[in-house]
C-alpha cells in the first residue's frame, strides 16, 4: 500500500518511541532496487534521519509482514476491519436517508402560501441536506489521503 513520506517518517518516529509494539507492515522505499540496502527502511534513529535529510526517500509503500502476530495486533487489526464495515453501513444508511428526504421535497412548495405545506417541505429540505452534507464529510474523512 502506497504512503507518503510524511507518514513513513511518522510510523518510523513511533516506533521509535516505542519499541514494544508490533508493527505487522514493513516500510520500504520504491525508488530503491529490491537488491539495495535502502530498499527496506529499518526502524532507527539512523534511518529517520536519513529518510527526513535526503531527496532520494521519496515513495514508500507498507508491505505485510505478519510474521509475529500477538493479541494487541490481532485486536488492532480486528478493530480496523470492523470500523471499515460499520463506516460502510452508516454511509449507506445516510445516504439512503438523504435520497429519501430529498424526493420527499419539492421545489414548487418553497413558494406556497399555505403555511403547513410550506413548513413540512422546508423542514424535509433541511432534513434532505442535513444528510447530505453529513455523508460529504463523512465520505471525504474517508478518502483523505495516506
């Protein structure tokens, strides 16, 4: 999975400051060869400062490496792909609600006299865009980049 330079260097930062977690991913450098030294970036003071200090670090990739998995990983991880499920669930439902609410309004009603009619379909216009804006955040949350 593809990341920024400035993520790389936040995940070497924390794993530096702590050295019991277990990170299930390496970091490597793409504009590296496999082959080169520099490929696989190493979790030191060392590395940090040189992927901070020199242009030649410029794209990064997470690779698995699943090789030590405990409990707090597994719990983590676990975490993670339920949030992703229940986000894509709320997402759904609040767009369902937006369509909904936004057949219910109708634009010739913004002009009625009559103050019921008027009152309902301003009241199903704020509900209609409520959800809508709420889903653009929420989906744009989830887009942001890595």
């Amino acid at each position: 999975m593809p990341i920024s330079k400035e993520l790389a260097l936040k995940i070497l930062r924390y794993l530096l400051d702590n050295p019991s977690f277990y990170f299930p991913f390496k970091i490597v450098c793409i504009n590296f060869d496999e082959d080169d030294e520099l490929y696989d970036v190493e979790v030191s003071q060392e590395m940090l400062d040189e992927v901070l200090n020199s242009d030649e670090f410029k794209d990064f990739e997470l690779v698995e490496n699943l090789q030590h998995l405990d409990l707090k990983t597994l719990q983590l991880m676990s975490k993670g792909f339920i949030e992703k499920i229940v986000h894509a669930d709320v997402l759904k439902q609040i767009e369902t609600a937006a369509k909904e609410y936004r057949n219910l309004w109708k634009i010739d009603i913004c002009e009625s006299v009559e103050i019921e009619e008027y009152g309902f379909n301003e009241f199903v216009g704020g509900k209609a865009e409520g959800f809508e804006e709420s889903l653009e955040i929420l989906k744009d949350g989830a887009t942001g980049e890595i």
